[in-house]
C-alpha cells in the first residue's frame, strides 16, 4: 500500500505529508485497518538496559514529537518507540520550510529546531495512551535557553518524564539549536552528564524504580572528541549512547539542489559515517555502556550492520519515508535470519 501512496505523498510539501500521514495511521488505528498497512514482525526479544525489548527495532526521536500518535506507531510493530525531542516550554521551532527531501540520494534534511508543544503535553499526551510498549523520552532544551543554564532545562524535563518514561534519552546533538552541540564539549558534558546522573538516581528512589538515560551524539565528531565522550560515558555510568543524530556534512548530496538547505542530513548517505563512529565508541566502551545504532537504515542488511558494528537496537525513521511501514518486519526477518539465536544475540 505504501508503494502506492508515497507518489501523492512525495508531491506534497514534507511537513505537510508528515502530518497527513501520522494524521491517516491514527485513523486506521481507529478503524481497526491498520493491518492493511504493516504486518507487525513475530517477537524477537532483546534484552538492553535492563528492559527486555520484543525486537531491537525502534522509532527514532522526531517523527512524533509530543506522543500525539503513540498507540498507532505502537501498533506497527516496532520493538520500542521514542518520542520527542521536547522541552520545557513550547516552542514553534525554525521558520518554514525546515524540511527537504532528496529522493535521489533516499536522504532528507531537516531544521526543524524542536518544534513541540512543551514537556506538559507530551506527559499527557503519553499517560492518556493506551501504548504500553517500552517508550523512550528524548529531551532538549529551549532555544533561548543559554547553554550555561542547559541543565536546568534538561532537569526540569527528566524529572516530569521520568515517570512515564522506560528510558529518557538526553539530546545534546540537534544541529538545529544553535551551540546545543557544544554541550558536548569534555568538561562541560562532564559537568552536565554528573547533574543529570545525580537526578536520575535521586528520582530513582522517589519512583522505586531506575530509568535508564541515555546519551546522544553527532556523527560529526573527531576521533579525540569521541575519545573524550567515551571517557565521560564511562566514568559517569551512564546507561548507554545514541549513535548517532544528523550530520551537517553535505558532500555526499553536492550534486542534489536542496544539498545547500542548512540543516542535519540523514538517510543512506548518513549510514557510514554514523556506523563508523558507532562502531569506534563500541570499541572505546568495550560493552560497558549499551548502544542503540541510527542513520541511515533502508534495508534489513543495513540493520544488521548496525548490530555487527556493536549495537544492541537500532533505530529507524528516515528509511520509513523512504520504504514505509514494510521496513520495520523486514529489518526483524533478517536480524532473525542472519543473527539468529536466542534473545536476538
């Protein structure tokens, strides 16, 4: 059905297909035809970061920013979803158009600026769900927030997700606010990482129950960049990283006319790069700290070399505007085919 539909959906604006489309699945849920558009893969469970997954592909953060569409993501069949990225406060994110497909290259670029409705509405939004999946919380900051009070916005986040949260993932790596990728500098991330670590465990004990946080990084890091960020990763204990968010290198698209866009690149241009630095924190984190690997997944072969490149899940939401709702079984089938074995290892 997907075949059929994306034309129409292509020759309509990417924010306004976006919506029509979240808009159509959310109708189909209700209407019991959602069947009609993905087959949910057979469970393949996965146990990461103390949760055990029914498989390890999941819903990367962006596409439903304030879990308005939980219950009819949830029902397509990944094994988790994460929703966001939100913020303390509203905000309508960067002047339109923010978003740009590149057909040619299966790739989009975005500056979005996390457009969302506030911290509030998403925490609603996601207790009135019947989604009873595991559902991760990405969480940012607001854009006229200074990057000296960050943390302030990131703790006022975590502690009003915590609760409906399995996992809060920390985004530190939007191109799309601007200096929100110098928080990844050393000494400030650990600085930031250690007041976040002491909140997580501290609502830990209010809620009787730990969530796990986690890391997100750019693809667009050095080699002594990433050596610093495995170091704080290490010596903070945190839960796990991210790789990776969108890359703001555009010379594999030069050729395409929207490669001059300002704005993250993702889709299967994305892939190598945000393998390889997934798979050099892999080797600096020796299986200490857990790794969900995302960009540029399209097929099941790309999935699967996310595993073999140290990751315990993967993320999917590009390949999804690419190849649609089919994707998600199809990276399941091979993982299972390829890797086999019980709990997915």
């Amino acid at each position: 059905m997907y075949r059929t539909l994306r034309p129409l959906l292509f020759a309509l604006a990417p924010e306004t297909a976006h919506g029509l489309t979240l808009y159509g699945l959310d109708v189909a849920h209700r209407s019991e035809l959602l069947r009609f558009v993905a087959t949910p893969p057979a469970d393949f469970p996965v146990d990461a970061f103390g949760i055990r997954f029914p498989n390890p592909i999941g819903l990367a953060a962006g596409l439903d920013k304030n879990a308005d569409h939980l219950d009819a993501l949830g029902a397509l069949g990944f094994g988790f979803v994460e929703v966001g990225t939100t913020t303390p406060r509203p905000q309508p994110g960067n002047p339109k158009p923010r978003m740009f497909r590149l057909p040619a290259h299966e790739a989009i670029i975005n500056r979005l600026g996390f457009n969302n409705a506030g911290v509030d509405a998403l925490v609603r939004n996601a207790e009135k769900s019947s989604y009873a999946g595991v559902l991760g919380i990405n969480i940012g900051k607001n854009k006229d927030t200074p990057n000296e009070k960050a943390v302030d916005d990131y703790l006022f986040c975590l502690e009003r997700v915590y609760a409906r949260a399995s996992y809060v993932t920390v985004n530190i790596s939007s191109p799309n606010t601007q200096g929100l990728r110098d928080l990844q500098e050393e000494e400030t991330l650990r600085r930031f990482i250690g007041t976040l670590r002491e909140a997580q465990e501290r609502l830990g004990a209010q809620h009787g129950t730990r969530k796990p946080m986690l890391l997100k990084i750019a693809p667009d890091l050095a080699e002594a960049e990433l050596d610093a960020i495995a170091e704080v990763l290490l010596a903070s204990a945190v839960d796990g990283v991210i790789c990776t968010n969108t890359t703001i290198d555009h010379s594999a698209v030069a050729s395409d006319p929207q490669s001059q866009e300002t704005g993250g690149l993702s889709g299967r241009p994305l892939m190598a790069r945000a393998t390889a630095v997934q798979r050099g924190m892999a080797e600096r984190l020796k299986g200490k700290v857990g790794i969900i690997g995302v960009g540029g997944i399209l097929d099941g072969d790309d999935a699967v070399a996310k595993l073999d490149a140290g990751a315990s899940l993967v993320q999917v939401y590009s390949g999804l505007i690419y190849r649609g709702p089919a994707l998600i079984a199809e990276c399941v089938d091979e993982i299972r085919r390829q890797r086999g074995g019980a709990d997915g290892r």
